[in-house]
C-alpha cells in the first residue's frame, strides 16, 4: 500500500494525519507545499481537494484526516 501525504507547515491536521499513521503502523511519503510542489500542481493534480493535508491512498484522492480515519476504520 503506497500512502502519500500533501503537507504544509503549521498543518495541525496534517500532522495529525502523519501521527495517526505512524500509531498504526503504516508507511507514507510527505509531500511539502513551497518545497515538493506549488499551488498550481495541487490544484491540476486534485481539482475537488480544498484544504490540507491531501492524502492518497494507492494513487486515488482519499480527502483529508478525518477521510483517512474512515478510510482505515473500515478496512
């Protein structure tokens, strides 16, 4: 399972979403705003995303934290 993260600096919830993640044990990649990728990539590669973080689960949008919760709670 490849799970990768689109962060930016002073997320709470993007730092949620990567302790949730290391808790259960799982693997990511981060992706930083200003560093990995701009505001132009996001909006071309997840038109539907509005905030942060962006999680992808096996190249498809999830949504944010709470989706990613949902995403693992019902697996």
């Amino acid at each position: 399972m490849r799970i990768d993260i689109y962060s930016k600096e002073d997320c709470p919830y993007c730092q949620f979403a990567k302790e949730y993640l290391e808790m259960n044990d799982r693997v990511y990649t981060t992706y930083m705003l200003g560093r990995d990728f701009n505001r132009d990539d996001v909006v071309k590669q997840f038109p539907t995303a509005r905030s942060f973080p962006i999680v992808v689960i096996d190249n498809e949008y999830i949504g944010g934290f709470n989706e990613l919760k949902q995403y693992f709670s019902n697996s």
